[in-house]
C-alpha cells in the first residue's frame, strides 16, 4: 500500500512540477517586486485550467502525504 502512495505521489509532483511551468510567467508577483504593472489580467481557456488543475494536484499531493504519514507511523 504504502508503494503504490508513493509512487503516486512521485507521478503528482512530476505533473504539479509541469503544471506550474506551463503557467504565464507575467502574471505572478513581479508587480509586488518592482516589476512592470501591465494591468488586470484574467486568465481563460487553457491557463484557466492549468491554475485549477495545480491546485488539484497540490491537494491531492497533501492529502496523498498525510495517508502516508498516518499508515508509516502505524505500521513502525
């Protein structure tokens, strides 16, 4: 059990890693930093998706770490 966890959890983070790489690279916090304000930007279609689907992933990559910190504490 605890092998299947984990390699789902390898297969999660490679995806999340992707997933996050795919995103606009304009539109994070440059703003905050000194960066150039380029004004309210909305995000559709394809990129939409990807910022839903890393969310997805992160939660499922939390929830997937805390079983597999629950099941190897029970079976120590």
């Amino acid at each position: 059990m605890l092998k299947i966890i984990n390699i789902a959890e390898i297969v999660i983070a490679i995806l999340l890693i992707i997933s996050i790489l795919l995103q606009n690279r304009g539109a994070g916090l440059s703003g905050a930093f000194g960066g150039g304000f380029e004004g309210y930007y909305t995000r559709r279609g394809f990129e939409r998706f990807l910022v839903y689907f890393s969310i997805a992933l992160s939660t499922a990559f939390i929830i997937l770490a805390i079983i597999n910190l629950i099941l190897s504490n029970k079976l120590s």
